[in-house]
C-alpha cells in the first residue's frame, strides 16, 4: 500500500522550532497550564493578525464558546450562523441553549450572503450575535458584513479557524468583527496538535474570557465561584509548538498557494471544474484547494480514484441546515450551499506533498475526463 496522502496533516519546521519551545517549557518545569509560552504564543499571535488581544484556549470550538458566551448569548437567544461550514462553528450555540438561524452563501465568496445575512436580520431582528466563516481560507465579503452587523445593532463573530494568514484587503481575517477565532487542530494550516485562539479588540472581554476558562475562581485565597467556570485554557507545552509554528506559517501560506495554482494551471481545460473564488480583494491562505464540477464526472469518481492511490480528498462541508442534527432551525436562503455540496470537492492540499503526488492527483483527475 501507497503512503497515505492526507488533504492537509501537520507539519512541524524543518529548524525544530517547536521542539524548542517545548523543551525550554520542560527545563523549567513549566508543564502545567499557563505560563511564559502560554503569555508569548498570545502576543505573537495577535501581532502576526493584528489583533489588540488575545486568548489561547484548548481548541477554536472553546473560542467560539467563549465569544458566544462573551456576547452575552444565552438560552433562548437568536444567533445568526453561516450554514455552510463545520458543525464545530454552530455546536456551541446549542452550548448556550439558544437557537441557531442558518443562512446560505453566495458564489463569489461561498461563505455568508451579505443579501440572505440581511433577510435573516430583517426577520430576527433580536438577533444577538452572527457567525461568518472565512471557508477553506477565502475571506467573506467583510465590508458588507461588518456595515449589516452595525447598522442591525448585532455581534460579529469571525470563525476563522481555516483562514489564518488570509487577508481581506490587506487586513487578516479574525480582526473584522468584535471577535475572531482560530483553530490548531492537527488538519489546520498550523497545528498544536489541538488549540485555539480567540482574539478581539476589547481587553474586558477577552480577561472575562481567561476568567471563565481557568474555572471561574474569584479573587479569594480560598476556592471562590461566582460563575460558572470552564477548564478551557491553552497548556504551556503546547503554546511552545504554537510559537514555533508561527515561525514558519508564512511558508505554510505560501505553499499552500503553490498548491492551488498549480492544480488551476494543470486543469483549467477541463471546462467542467470551476476553482474557488480567488476575489481580487481577497489573499486566501489556499488552506484547502477546492473545486466544483458539472458534467458527468462527479465529486465520488475523483474521491474513489484518488482513493486507489490512497490519497485524500473529500466533499465539501455538508450545511449545518441539512445535518440531522440541525434541521429544525430556521434556514434563510436559496439553494447555493447545496449546490456546492453537491458538485465540490477538496483536493489534497498538504503542504508535505510533493510534486510527484500531486502530478498523480491531476493525472488521475484528467483521465477521468478522458474516458
Ligand atoms: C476546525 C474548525 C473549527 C473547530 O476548531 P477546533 O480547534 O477543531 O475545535 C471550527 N470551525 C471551522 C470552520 C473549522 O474548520
């Protein structure tokens, strides 16, 4: 059997920049939660973004909790999601026991539809927070959204958990809205092996958040709650692999981008397969390389193909209003998130690959488009 081929896996400096990291953490025996790694991976972080502060907590889901939660969301309250996405970004609204409303995307972002976002603000208009996604590393039309939000009176939330190092006109995705999260899950585009990151510009937020994600203790020398806390904070040991991380995630970026623009070169006379919206406002990440198809080719013959080389790839994300688990809520839209559910397919984009590999990806893909 081939190597496995993932869609995109971790992958760790060349230099050991991580390694370093950690072991300054052993020698000092900082092994338990917080400390210095902990402090310095939150400064660099919201530098490298341009953020004014920053949480690091145990994963991008915890983040979008606690933004919620920071919003002052909870039981019964409307909050406003975007549909196509992984149900990390929606499951923390059930968290709060309020009540998710699912809107539908637009083709020249594939993520929230500034038209449908303002349908559902129109009908819910107590509204309490919207979550946009920044999908596969492509910006939302943010000016737009950020104007809805204001004129609406609602918080934005930014899960930019697939987006780190994408920037919308000139400014990185995650600094839009009043928060912005971020993901270092082993398949994200720099990984902790499990992290997250919340980030916004108000410093009372984000110390409420350290607050309620280190149990909630009060000011006292005894154990003290008055809330309800939460064991939600970032180890030292693994903010030292976040801080190496950093170091290279501009690489990251940039062969991630290699990726894309050589499966666009190689198949774009295939007139069946439309790439991803690369908008001229919009530096994506390229996160993941992601196409759509008409014709008689489908998403499954390219995944079972793919597969024969034991190489990854899988379909879009299945939207959060036609999972199982959600279907009940409200949905305001058309049928785009379908559409691309239906015809799209992310290619493997892990940086690791080498040229060799991705030849056979688009080798493969041409010969179905042959027979
Ligand atoms: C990965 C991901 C998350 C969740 O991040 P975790 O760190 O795995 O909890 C949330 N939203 C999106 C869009 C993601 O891709």
């Amino acid at each position: 059997m081939k190597e496995k081929i993932y869609l995109s896996s971790p992958h760790m400096s060349e230099e050991g920049f991580e390694l370093q990291y950690v072991k300054e953490a052993f020698d000092t025996n900082w092994i338990a939660p917080l400390g210095p790694n902990v402090d310095m991976f939150e400064k660099e972080f919201a530098e490298y973004v341009g953020a004014e502060h920053a949480a690091a907590l145990i994963s991008g889901t915890a983040a979008i909790h606690m933004a919620l939660k920071a919003a002052g969301v909870s039981q019964g309250d409307i909050v406003i999601c975007q549909s196509l996405t992984f149900s990390a970004t929606a499951n923390p609204i059930i968290y709060e026991k309020a009540i998710p409303v699912f809107v539908d995307s637009d083709y020249e972002t594939w993520n929230m539809s500034p038209k449908y976002l303002e349908q559902a603000l129109i009908k819910y208009p107590q509204a309490k927070a919207v979550i946009v996604v920044h999908l596969y590393g492509l910006a939302a039309d943010m000016d737009k959204i950020v104007e809805l939000c204001k004129k609406y009176n609602v918080t934005l939330i930014e899960d930019a958990a697939e987006s780190l190092g994408t920037t919308y006109k000139g400014k990185h995705t995650g600094t839009f809205g009043d928060f912005g999260i971020f993901s270092f899950n082993g398949n994200k585009i720099i990984t902790t092996s499990g992290g997250g990151m919340l980030v916004s510009k108000n410093k009372e937020h984000i110390e409420k958040v350290r607050f309620w994600a280190t149990q909630s203790r009060d000011k006292a020398r005894h154990y003290q709650h008055s809330e309800i806390g939460y064991n939600y904070r970032m180890s030292n040991v693994l903010a030292g692999i976040g801080r190496g991380q950093m170091k290279v995630l501009d690489e990251r970026v940039k062969r991630k981008q290699e990726i894309f623009n050589y499966y666009r070169e190689r198949l774009k006379g295939i007139s069946d397969i439309t790439f991803m919206p690369i908008n001229d406002w919009n530096s994506p990440n390229c996160w993941l390389s992601s196409i759509t198809l008409i014709g008689s080719v489908r998403p499954n013959h390219i995944i079972e193909s793919l597969n024969e080389e034991n190489i990854e790839s899988r379909p879009l994300w299945k939207p959060m209003h036609r999972q199982p688990v959600f279907e009940m809520y409200d949905f305001v839209g058309a049928n785009v998130a379908d559409t691309l559910f239906r015809n799209g397919i992310c290619l493997p984009s892990d940086t690791k690959m080498n040229i060799t590999v991705q030849k056979t990806v688009i080798e493969r893909i041409l010969g179905l488009y042959r027979k």
